[in-house]
C-alpha cells in the first residue's frame, strides 16, 4: 500500500513539473511573437 502511495506522488509530481515546464516556455514565447506580429505586419497586441 506505502508503495502505491509513493508510486502515485511521483507520477503526479512529473505531470505538474511537466505543466509547469511548458507554461514556463510557452507564455515567453507567445509574447515574443506578439511583439514580432506588431513590428512586422503592424498587427495589434491584443488580437
């Protein structure tokens, strides 16, 4: 039963660290490409 138990925290733990990795990459990213968008093809912000 301890061994399950231990088994389940490990699995959760490596989905939330993977969530958090990509929300970690990705929201950078997305900004970079915002402000791409607006200096290249003078697109605004928020669309």
């Amino acid at each position: 039963m301890n061994a399950i138990i231990v088994l389940l925290i490990v699995v959760y733990a490596i989905i939330g660290g993977a969530s958090t990795l990509y929300l970690f990459f990705s929201m950078p990213a997305v900004i970079i490409w915002k402000f791409y968008r607006k200096f290249k093809y003078h697109i605004s912000l928020m669309n």
